[in-house]
C-alpha cells in the first residue's frame, strides 16, 4: 500500500500535482489540514481515496479537527496539530500516541518535515508541499509505504 502524506496546501496545488504526476498511482492520500477549499480538487486528481482534517486556516469548512484511521494495521491519529502546540514541540502528540493507543500521529501546521520513529508509535509531519519553512525552504511531502508483511516505511521527499 503506498499513501501520499502532504499538509498545507493553502490552496496551491501546483506542486501536489507535480508529485501526483512522479510517484502515481497511489493507494492512498492524506492531507492534514490548511486545504483552503481545494479538497474537492485534491480528490479528483488524486484519484484514489482521501483523508482530510481541518488546519488552523480552513475556516468555515466540514472538515473534522481530527480523525483516527486505520492503516493495515496500524491505528492513526490525523490532526494539523496547531491545537497540541506543536511549534512549540511534539510533547502533546506523544501523550495522545500513548494514552488513545495510536501506532502512527500525523500533523502538520509547522511547514517543517518530521520523522520519529519511537518503539512504541511514530510521529510525523510531511512539511508543506506549498509553502516550506525549514532550512533550504524545499517543498516536502512523505510517502509511506506498507509491504506485504504489513510493516510501514516512511520516507520525506523533496520537490
């Protein structure tokens, strides 16, 4: 199973396209959060399911804050994280990881990738594929990858 992992679009999806274009086809899309609108597009392109959550700029949307998944067999939390103050750290998410059970919490909101893989759960954030913030400002997204034993590969990218 091979799942696209992006957040904050911000309603600019030249670049998502341009991934979509490399890496297709997907089994898979997550976005977690500051879409603007744009989710309805995101489907069509993607062309397989989607998850979303709202970010901390998806004002008057459906979009749920968070949503837990299942991922083969892994239970996930999708969330844009700015509600766990997660530019200050990821403290709050390993709490969540811990005390709800989850395997895997996804966030987004910092525009800066992050991959921990801890015994117990993995956190991550794929970054922006819009509007990057870490050092170097390179567009960033994650693809994960789950192989026929069911165990999940992670990998950032950059545009």
């Amino acid at each position: 199973m091979k799942i696209l992992i992006v957040s904050d679009t911000h309603r600019q999806v030249a670049n998502l396209q341009k991934v979509l274009k490399k890496i297709s086809p997907i089994d898979c899309l997550i976005h977690l959060g500051d879409v603007e609108g744009s989710e309805d597009y995101i489907r069509e392109i993607a062309d397989c399911p989607c998850h979303f959550v709202s970010g901390n700029n998806d004002f008057f949307c459906d979009l749920p804050r968070e949503k837990e998944i299942t991922l083969g067999k892994y239970k996930v939390l999708l969330t844009h994280g700015h509600y766990y103050y997660v530019s200050l750290d990821t403290r709050e998410l390993r709490r969540q990881a811990v005390s709800r059970g989850f395997d895997i919490v996804m966030f987004g909101h910092t525009h800066r990738p992050y991959l921990a893989i801890e015994e117990q759960y993995t956190i991550l954030n794929p970054g922006s594929i819009s509007y990057p913030r870490q050092e170097g400002r390179k567009p960033s997204y994650i693809i994960m990858e789950i192989d026929k034993n069911g165990d999940a590969h992670y990998a950032i990218h950059y545009l």
